[in-house]
C-alpha cells in the first residue's frame, strides 16, 4: 500500500501547547498507509516581498516539505477570532512568489481560490491583454482569486491579505468587470453549462419571478419604504430557471410593487434569454 505524507502546521510555538501535544497524538494514532509529519514554522522570518528572488534557508525547507507531501493538516488555536500569525505567516511564505506556491498542489491557500479545472471554464469569459502598451502586472487568474475572497470572507477591499495583489488594483478589476457586463456574462455562460450537465436544455422556456426586500442606508442607490413589510430600504426581483438559476436580477426602491416591477425585469432579460 502506498503511504500518504502528511504535513501537520502547529499553529503554538509554546513548548507543550495543547496544540503540540495533539498533533504528537494525531501522528501516533495515525491509521496505516499515512504517516503525519510535523513542519517547523518557528523559524521562518517574516514574509516581505523584497526576499522573493532571495529566499532564506528555513523558507525553502518549508516549501520542499510542503511540496512532497500529499496533504496539510492545521492545528493551531484561535487569536482574535483568526489564526496565529505565525502560521499565517508560513502560509504567505508557502505561496510567494507568484508561481512558486508550495501549496498549489495541496489545493490549500483559501478555500475561494479557483481551482484549475474552474479557470479552465472562467478564463476565455474575461478581457485578454491587448498585445500592446504596459505588460500585466498582475495574473487575471489571482485578480480572480482576490474579488472572490471578498465575496467569500465579506471584508473589505483594504483588509485583502497581502498574498493577493494590491487592492487597488483588484478594486479597479472589479468595477471594469462589473460595469462591462462581464460578470452578467460569465452567469449566463456558467447557467447554460449546468443546465446542459442536468440534461435540460440551455435556455430555459419557463422561469419564476420573486422579489425580496432589504433594509439600507441613504447611501448606495435609491431605496423606498414597502408598506406591505414595513421595510425602508431597496427590492430585488429575481427571475430564476424552475431549479432556482439565477438568471436576471434588477433593482428598485422597495415602494415599487411587484406588477410594476416584474415588466421591467423581463424586458431586461429578453437580451441573453429570448425563449
């Protein structure tokens, strides 16, 4: 039988942390064919961009060890609400520079990356380079990965961790998708596909209108009170497929009732949904 390496991360650098002791009892308890082996992180330095061309001896040991085995296990405890950090640390140094990610093969970084096979699908949707000017600075692939951890972990565009690309730019990435229409596009697109892998037909020939309402602030685009519901804030009506696809969306102050808002959500989706 083959054996399975397991990279095990402590999160503790205390001598005899809970964390350590379990870990030490996870690798004896391990059942046969896996062997769970510990990675020190305590002597990494801190990550900075500036060693990425020079890479200390303790980074590239964690990145050989990472490499070489067949997957991660993290335990660690919890700072703050959030993870040591210096086991966020040896994550940053793992996968830095770009297209030196030691966890790459593991699937590991954040669960909102993209996997290969879902850029396979996503990336003929978006804008290519034009072939003249300024060279990318930055891989569509990780503007990607950035807009959906946002999406994801719900922070802000400043909080993005330091292993995406500046958030500015992924900002800016952001708006030209979405006031291009890309991102309506890349639903259509996605729509279509699974409509097919369930055996219906890609466009679909019936849909279902609903609306829901949201409270907002005066800020963020018009809003109105529903007296129905007693809500101060803005209606979405939704058009969806029978098993429940999002296929057009559209906006409007929450005093605009649903006979007034279903005509202008179906002339808006006579375009990608003639049938």
């Amino acid at each position: 039988m083959a054996e399975y390496h397991i990279a095990v991360l402590v999160g503790s650098l205390r001598r005899d942390s809970l964390n350590a002791r379990l870990a030490n009892a996870l690798a004896r308890l391990a059942p046969p064919g896996f062997s769970l082996r510990r990675v020190q992180i305590s002597d990494l330095p801190l990550y900075s961009q500036d060693a990425d061309t020079s890479p200390s001896a303790s980074v590239a040991r964690l990145k050989r060890e990472v490499a070489a085995a067949q997957g991660v296990l993290f335990v660690t405890p919890e700072y703050n609400r959030s993870i040591p950090g210096v086991l966020k640390n040896a994550i940053d140094q793992g996968s830095r520079p770009y297209g030196d990610n030691a966890w790459a093969g593991t699937g590991l970084r954040y669960a909102s990356d993209l996997t290969d096979d879902e850029w396979r699908i996503l990336e003929p949707l978006l804008p290519s380079a034009l072939g003249r000017g300024r060279r990318r600075a930055w891989p569509l692939r990780e503007i990607a990965n950035a807009i959906f951890y946002v999406l994801r972990a719900g922070c802000t565009w400043r909080l993005l961790p330091d292993s995406f690309p500046p958030w500015r730019t992924v900002y800016r990435w952001f708006v030209r998708l979405r006031d291009g229409g890309v991102f309506e596009a890349i639903n259509h697109h996605l729509v279509m596909l699974d409509r097919e892998r369930a055996g219906r037909e890609a466009n679909p020939t019936a849909v279902v209108i609903d609306s829901q309402s949201v409270k907002t602030t005066e800020s963020g685009g018009p809003r109105g009170y529903d007296a129905g519901k007693k809500i101060k804030g803005r209606k979405r009506h939704a058009m969806v497929d029978t098993d429940g696809r999002g296929l057009t969306l559209d906006n409007h102050p929450d005093n605009v009732q649903d006979r007034d808002g279903a005509p202008p959500l179906m002339r808006a989706s006579r375009g990608r949904w003639p049938s």
